[in-house]
C-alpha cells in the first residue's frame, strides 16, 4: 500500500502540489495562484518540496492528480507531469475529480454540498453531494451551468464551497434567500492535501488507473453544440 503520495492540482488559476503519508497526513503543502503559469511554476514547486523533504522522486510510491473539470491547458499540463512520473518510476496513479476535492474540505457537514468551481463565460461548474446512511455520495452529475440554472434546481438548504465570487454569491443569494450558506473563502480554497487523501482512498478501495487511458475531464454545455 502507498506510504508516500504525490499529488498535482493545475485545474485552474489555484494550483496545488502535496506530499502525503496516510499514516501522519500531509508531509508538506503548497498552494498558490499562478496566472495560468503552470508550466514553469510546477515542476520547481514539486522539485523543491521534495527535496526540503529529503524525499528522493524514487521513493514515491503513487501519485494523485486533479482530472477536471477546470481550464483545458492547465489539465493537460499537471496530468501530463502526473502519467510522466507514473511512467518513469512505475508507480501508480489515480485521477480525482476536481470538485471531489472541493467538496471533500466539508464532509463533516450533515446537510447537502455544492462544490463550484469558476467556468468563465458567466458559467461555474458544479456538482451536489449527500451524506446517505453516513456515508457522502455525489448526488449529480459534474454539470457546466449559469448559476441561475443551478439554483432553479436547489430545493433544500445547502452548504456552497468553491471558487465563489461576490456576483455568484450576490445572484445565489437572490435566488436561494435562507437555503443558501456559504463557505468561508479560506474553507473554500481547494487544497492538494485534499486531493492526496482521496488519492489515497481509491488506491486503497479500488487500485491504481489505467495510466495510458487517463484523461482530463471536461464539460460541455448541450446550448453549445459539439
């Protein structure tokens, strides 16, 4: 079983990169804005954390990447570092999608999430999660929505974490009124410990993926053809 997990989030302008032991948690954390500069900032940040870790790449024993959805260059940048150094050191690695690790900050809540995250074109994707019988299940597909078209489809009170910006707030808030809380920004912020942890999990439950056939995740919206 993984000791020590390497995880990679480049989904969008927060990108994110942790070592993580299931035994202690996170090893070390780091999480910035880039300004969608991913290829030059994410191979030094992984160099570096590893090596203030005394950690050499070979004693990696999996890796956890962000899979989307989120910005089209930033997926293939991070999922082409991660199936790079699962080829090259013959480790495993398992693809997360991005609002998993969004929602995962607030499991502890014991009513609905909606995980967001910013899609641009005054569009957010998003996706609810339950907690059922004690245990969280996703409750909706990964959906590309205009915000108004989510709220028409909220019914019950519930817990908003992501990238939420004032007009999202604003238009969630007219639309919801009292069903609406929302995550505080710092509980908000997608974090790659997050990521490495739910890594973990499905290395436990289920076994690496296929490295060759992982993809990025993407949404389309059906208004806008193929």
């Amino acid at each position: 079983m993984a000791q020590t997990v390497l995880a990679i989030d480049t989904a969008t302008e927060v990108a994110g990169v942790a070592l993580y032991d299931p035994a202690t948690g996170p090893r070390a954390e780091s999480t910035w804005h880039t300004s969608m500069n991913h290829t030059v900032e994410l191979m030094p940040t992984v160099v570096q954390m590893l090596e203030r870790q005394g950690i050499a790449a070979e004693r990696l024993d999996a890796l956890a990447v962000a899979l989307g959805p989120g910005s089209f260059t930033g997926l293939r940048i991070g999922l082409s570092v991660a199936k790079g150094l699962s080829f090259s050191l013959g480790i495993p690695i398992v693809g997360i999608p991005t609002l998993d690790v969004v929602a995962y900050a607030h499991y502890e809540q014991d009513f609905p999430i909606c995980a967001i995250i910013q899609a641009g074109r005054g569009r957010i994707c998003a996706a609810s999660y339950e907690k059922r019988g004690g245990k969280w299940q996703q409750t909706t597909d990964y959906r590309l929505v205009a915000v108004q078209e989510l709220a028409s489809r909220i019914d019950s009170q519930t817990l908003f974490c992501g990238e939420i910006d004032t007009s999202v707030r604003r238009e969630l808030e007219e639309k919801l009124g009292s069903l609406v809380t929302i995550a505080s920004p710092a509980s908000s912020l997608r974090r790659a410990g997050y990521l490495a942890e739910l890594g973990w999990r499905q290395l436990r439950a289920r076994g690496g993926d296929d490295v060759a056939s992982l993809e990025p995740l993407y949404l389309h919206h059906p208004g806008d053809g193929d």
